[in-house]
C-alpha cells in the first residue's frame, strides 16, 4: 500500500509539474509570438510612412518613422494596376515571382496576412494613388520562435527530471511517517492477536475439561472456572486497554480539564500501593510536596500515576526501593517515579513507550501486563499537554519523569 501510495504522489507531482510549466511556456509563447507580430506590423506601417516621406518630401509627419532595414520592401502598383514599382534597400526578387507574389496577396481579399512558403507577411494599402502593398521577412521571427520552441523542451526535459528526482525524496520523507505507523498499525494488530489467543486457549481448554466431567459438581471443578475467570479478567483488561488506545487514536474520550490538586491525587494513589510494596518487601519512599495545581482531567491523572507506580512494583527487585517525587520548578510541575533493580538497557529505552513492546522476557504476562501501560501513559500525558520521559541507568535506577505546565 506505502509503495503504491509513494508512485501515486509521485505521478500526481509530477502531472502538475507539467501542467504548470506546459501552461507558463504557452503563455511565454504566445505573448513572444504576439510581440514579433506586433512589431513586424509595425514594421509595414512605418513603411508607409518612409515611402510618402521620400514621394513627398514636403509633407509634415507628426510622428517619427521607424527606421528599417532590409527585411521590410515595398511594390507600388498604379490605379490601373498595370505599372509596378519596387521600393528597398538591397532588394533583389525575381520578376515573375514578384508578380505572383503581388496576385496572391490581392486575390486573397484580405488587408494584411502572411505566405507561409515565402516566410512573408504582407499589409496592403489603398490610396488615390494607386494600390502599395509592404512585405515583411519573417525568417528572423520564425528563426526567434523556433530556438525558444527548442529552450522549452530542453527546459521542460530538464526541469521534469529534476522534479521527479524531488519528487521521489518529497514522497519517501512525506510518507515516512505513515509508513511507520502503518507498521506500527500491523505489529499492532499481531500482537493483540497474539496477546488474545493465549487467554482463549487457556478459556477453551479449560472449559473442554469442564465438559469431560459432567457429573461432577461445581466446587469439585472450581479449579478450571478460577482459571477461567483468571483469563477472562486478563481478557477484559487487555480489550479495555486496546479500547482506550483505539478512542485516543480516533481523538474521542477527551479530556475535561478543571484545576486539579495534583499532590492529593498523587497521594489518593499512593498510599494503596504502601500495603502491596510492603507485602512484596518493597521501600515506598515519597517526596510530595503539598498543594500543586495543574489544568487536567483528575481521572486520567489518577490513571496515569497508577500506572507507573504499578509499573515501579513490578519492576523493582526484592527488598529495593521506589521513590515517587512532585516538585514545582518554576512554571513546570515534575513529576516522577523512580526504582530500583534491573535498568533497562539503552537501546531499549526509545521503544519502551510503543504498544506490547517488552524490553526484555522478563516482560511476560506473569507480570500482570501486556505492554500496553506505558503508551497509554504516554497517551495521557500528551492528552494533558504533559511529557513523559525515560532514564534508566544501574546507579541512579529507573526514573520515569512527567512535567506539566502549572496552574495559572
């Protein structure tokens, strides 16, 4: 699909590229052929006026002639058309080719026109003295056309293979983004896949043993329907999990911000989890300071806390420690939890927030999660305008830091 997506931006890119340039070398084009037209009539015109200037030397001309060249001569015919007289510098033309020339331009009936063979324009003049017909050498004008026909296609040649060159760097970096989320989408959907399969089999063939022993009561199979239950709840855990991606994907499910109390949701949160770090020989160490305000939604904040310090439970090893910190430094409020044990290894650590990701296989199922924790993290942080960031290292431990602009 990118690859066909990638060709598609590149035809399309390419299509207006010569479109724009097609049109912008017309409209050069005509307006360069215009111009010649313009100023070879011109050219015949001011002719005119050369000849009753030299016939007339008397005469007043209120404008200044133009001065011309060899291109331009002109035939003088008498009322009666049967006396012609030719008027250039330099001209030398045949008689009877004159004479043929002279009979297409009348017979045509128009005023001015061109004869593409001979490369002339002409203009014809009626006055009481006869009949003045003025030609135009167009072999420079066609010459000036023909080179800027050949520019334009050198020009448009090169300019397209420029654009397709950009146009295959604009395409791979423009989509490089939805290529890595349509990978990320694929990884995605396997992994939820996978992560769905194994509570399912366990469910099924739980549920088969359940059907072999059909006289047997229901306290003396209790044991598979707690395995069963076990997985379903495992189930519903992993789909609300997915659900909660899947809306924030899809921009639904947004925040209500209001002024929040961050220090007491903090410590609504933590002192649940003082019993469990207890239980599983744990130091829960805090430094909270009192009455830090935020602009947030109170349930996602409540949810993102839990989830690192669930995280922190997890992870930490027996008898180690989890410190959790909010502070205020100056318009920022940081908060972070920290623990012991294990660090996650550097070239873990830029991947630890994607879906199902696990930085090593001590990140199984028997830990309660399925890699999701952390991204939904990293989903509510930024739906509360928050970032999140990591730091692993074997002295200072694992850190998990949040900053949040402070309540103004």
């Amino acid at each position: 699909m990118i690859r066909k997506l990638k060709i598609k931006f590149v035809v399309i890119n390419m299509l207006l590229a010569g479109i724009v340039l097609n049109v912008s070398f017309f409209i050069i084009g005509i307006s360069t052929y215009q111009r010649l037209s313009s100023e070879s009539l011109s050219a015949l015109k001011a002719s005119f006026s050369k000849n009753e200037l030299s016939v007339s030397p008397k005469r007043k001309i209120d404008k200044p002639s133009v001065q011309l060249d060899s291109m331009v001569f002109n035939v003088k015919l008498s009322k009666n058309k049967e006396k012609m007289t030719l008027i250039g510098d330099k001209i030398e033309i045949d008689n009877d080719l004159l004479v043929n020339l002279v009979e297409t331009c009348l017979k045509s009936g128009k005023k001015n026109g061109t004869i593409s063979e001979l490369q002339l324009r002409y203009l014809i003049k009626e006055s009481e003295e006869g009949t003045e017909l003025a030609f135009y050498d167009l072999t420079n004008d066609i010459h000036t056309m023909t080179n800027l026909i050949k520019n334009f296609i050198l020009v448009e040649t090169g300019s397209l293979a420029a654009f397709f060159f950009i146009s295959l760097f604009l395409a791979k970096w423009t989509l490089k983004p939805l290529e890595i989320s349509w990978q990320q989408q694929k990884r995605f959907v396997a992994d939820a896949s996978h992560e769905l399969k194994s509570p399912l089999t366990v469910i099924l063939a739980n549920t088969d043993i359940l059907a072999s022993h059909k006289a047997e009561t229901i306290e003396q199979q209790y044991k598979w329907l707690s395995y069963i239950r076990t997985e379903a709840s495992h189930m519903s855990k992993l789909v609300n999990d997915l659900l909660f991606l899947a809306n924030a994907d899809a921009f639904r499910g947004k925040p209500l911000f209001s002024k929040v109390n961050l220090s007491d949701a903090i410590w609504n949160c933590y002192i649940p989890f003082e019993s469990l770090a207890y239980e599983q020989n744990k130091v829960l160490k805090n430094t909270i300071e009192s009455d830090l305000y935020i602009n947030g939604d109170e349930v996602k904040l409540k949810q993102l806390v839990m989830i690192l310090l669930d995280n922190a439970c997890k992870y930490t090893d027996k008898n180690g420690q989890i410190h959790v910190c909010l502070q205020q430094k100056q318009d920022k409020v940081n908060f972070s939890v920290t623990n012991s044990g294990t660090p996650i290894a550097p070239q873990h650590l830029p991947h630890i927030f994607e879906r199902f990701y696990r930085a090593d296989k001590s990140r199984t199922r028997e830990t309660g999660g399925y890699g999701l924790g952390l991204s939904i993290a990293k989903t509510i942080a930024g739906m509360l305008i928050g970032r999140i960031s990591a730091a692993s290292s074997p002295e200072e431990g694992t850190t998990f830091t949040v900053v949040f602009p402070a309540y103004k």
